[in-house]
C-alpha cells in the first residue's frame, strides 16, 4: 500500500499496514506537485526527453516502517502497525495463478498482485548506500 493511501487510515485510528518487517524496501516519497513538476519537465526539457531519470522526493530513502512511524509522529498518535508476512502475498500469487487456467478474468488480479509484491518487497532507488 502506498504512503499517500495510508493517511487517511491511520488518521481514522487503522494501523499502518506493511509487509514483512516494514524494512524490506526503501524508497524516497515525493510529493504530487513535485512529481507532476519533473513529468512537465521530462516532456518540455530536450535534456531529459527519452531519457531514464532517476526520481524522488529530498531526504533519505525511507523504509515502510519509517515512514509509519514518522507518520504517526506528524499525527501525534501512538503508533499501530499490521505487519503482513510476504509469503502471504506469495500465497496468493499461487492460487491466482492455479485459477486464472480456469478463470481466465483472474488474470488482471493475479498480475496486479504480482506487481504489488515487487513493489512490497523491492527497492526503489537507483542509488542504495547499503550496496556500497
């Protein structure tokens, strides 16, 4: 679950939902006018049109858990985490994907829910100092 999809959750009181330990992956959140600013440039600017850019918002890369727990600082609310093991997803995949032989219309959920695992599980960044 993206970060912008989990204000209003734990606004509401609802846990931070995250996979695994919440340190799985990193990323570096942006905000929506900043992201929409770099897509206007990456059309206008003849430097970064067909190009491969790196993009991101300021600051370190955070993990899921840290961004949780910088959000429920913001908040000022005690903070609750569910923590879902990967291999719950995993599971999933492979019943999605024993199905979708029988159900051909489960294959638009089985894809989605693969792309959610990469993105639940992998890092972002282009740059990872912990690889150095």
């Amino acid at each position: 679950m993206s970060l912008g999809g989990q204000v209003e959750l734990v606004k509401d009181g609802k846990p931070y939902v995250m996979f695994g330990d919440g340190k799985l992956c990193t990323c570096k959140p942006i905000s929506e006018e900043d992201l929409a600013s770099f897509i206007a440039d990456c059309i206008s600017c003849e430097d970064k049109i067909n190009k491969i850019l790196p993009i991101g918002g300021p600051g370190k890369a955070l993990t899921p858990l840290e961004q949780g727990e910088l959000l429920f600082k913001l908040l000022g609310k005690e903070p609750k985490f569910l923590k879902v093991p990967i291999g719950m997803m995993d599971f999933v995949i492979g019943i999605l994907d024993f199905l979708v032989k029988f159900f051909f219309s489960l294959g638009d959920a089985a894809e989605f829910r693969k792309i959610g695992r990469y993105y639940a599980a992998e890092s972002m960044l282009v740059l990872n100092p912990e690889d150095e």
